[in-house]
C-alpha cells in the first residue's frame, strides 16, 4: 500500500527566504507526482505535475523535483511571500485496478507553511 | 483549466439526517469521480471512485450502504451521506476526470472547492 510522508508538518518562515518542502513515497510505481496549494477551509490547487519520466517542473517562483527511484520529490519555492501562506499537499498518482484503466491519488498530510512579513 | 463545482459549500445537520453533496464538472465530461474525505490536520483520504453509468467502487474501510455514490452523468455525481452521524463531520472534496491521457500516464482530476459536512 502506498504511503506519502511529508516533512515538515509546519514550517515558518520570515518574507523573503527560500524554502524547500519534502515528500516520499513507498512504492516507486508511479504514473506521475503533484504538488497542490491548500487555503483553509478550501478546495485544492494544483501547482505543479511531474510525470513519472521527468526530473523536475518550474512555474514561475516555484520548482519540483522527483526521483522516483529513491521515491523522493521536493517542492522549492524562491523568495517567499506572505501570499504563500497555505498548506502545500504532495500526491503521487499510480494505477488502482487490475486493468490498468484507472488511477488514483494517494496524498500526504501536507506541510502547513506561514510566511510571516 | 476545467472547473469543477461542489453544491453546497457547507452544511449543518442534526444526528440521523441525509445529506446530499453535488459534484459537477461544469465545462468537460467527467468519465471518472472520486469522492475524497479531510479530517482537520489530515491528509485527504480518497473514499470511493465512480465511473460514469457504473457502481462506484469503494475503499477499504468506507461503508457503501451509509456513503451512497451516483454518477448517472457525465457531468454530476452525488455522494449521499445516510443517517449522518457527528463523525461523519469532515470536508468533503471531489475531484473529476476525463478519458484522455497525457503520454505515459493518467491526466490529472481537477479538484473541487469542497463541501464542510458538521451533524451536530
């Protein structure tokens, strides 16, 4: 059974500063991993995707890496701001029935991020 | 990108009610539901996935007689809670998926804004 462990569970840091959250997973049999954005009490934003071949995706100040075969991804984000401010949620996407003709997402806990003015 | 809409944002209902939760993929045809529950602090655990025109197939540990699933279209899909209980308060968050595929793997569900459920 696939297990997504995310580290830190909260982290606080000051504006400005240059962060990098981390996830892991057990089974490397993935399809692809992404990292969502979550604002309390809300649905969930989608922010990067990584398919199971690439090494790493860029969106403006934001940058994830995988290596699927230590079952690792970080998410990076360069100079942050209070706007950041969020619960960021790591999922890995792998395939659920036998056919092969479905997927699913298996999330973390998610690391709860405050960025302090 | 897609939308994907949930109806209603919140609610609040005694102990032993029903309560129905609408999910709706407003510009694309939704092959495949799925029906995610959030504790507060917790990680979103996926409850059960529906494809359009079958029965949903339920997780591990989640009872399908008190959660029913229908997704009679494909555009909507209803998670109905049965005889709600004060545990059965949570956010409710659905996500919806077309046919395509990106190379070398699924595409990826759009998510909607969730549905906070409190039964006092």
């Amino acid at each position: 059974k696939q297990e997504v462990t995310q580290i830190p569970a909260a982290l606080s840091v000051p504006e400005g500063e240059n962060l990098v959250l981390n996830c892991s997973f057990t089974d490397s049999a993935i399809y692809n991993l992404q990292w969502f954005r979550q604002d309390p009490g809300k649905g969930l934003t989608s922010l990067l995707l990584i398919q199971s071949s690439q090494r790493e995706q860029t969106s403006g100040r934001l940058n994830a890496s995988l290596d699927k075969s230590s079952g690792r991804s970080t998410l990076y984000i360069a100079a942050s701001q209070p706007g950041d401010s969020a619960t960021y949620l790591c999922a890995v996407s792998e395939v659920w029935n036998s056919g092969g003709s479905n997927y699913k997402l298996t999330f973390g806990k998610g690391t709860l991020l405050t960025v302090n003015p | 990108g897609a939308v994907v809409s949930q109806h209603p944002s919140w609610v609040i209902c005694k102990s032993g009610t029903s309560v129905k939760i609408e999910c709706r993929s407003l510009d694309f045809q939704a092959t495949t539901m799925f029906w995610y529950r959030q504790f507060p602090k917790q990680s979103l655990m996926l409850m059960a996935t529906s494809n359009e025109g079958s029965k949903a197939t339920y997780e591990q540990g989640v009872e399908k007689d008190k959660f029913l699933i229908n997704h009679a279209s494909l555009t909507l899909s209803t998670l109905t809670v049965t005889s709600a209980h004060p545990e059965d308060s949570s956010f409710y968050i659905c996500s919806a998926r077309g046919a395509s595929r990106l190379a070398g793997g699924p595409i990826p569900g759009f998510f909607g804004p969730g549905t906070r459920l409190t039964v006092l």
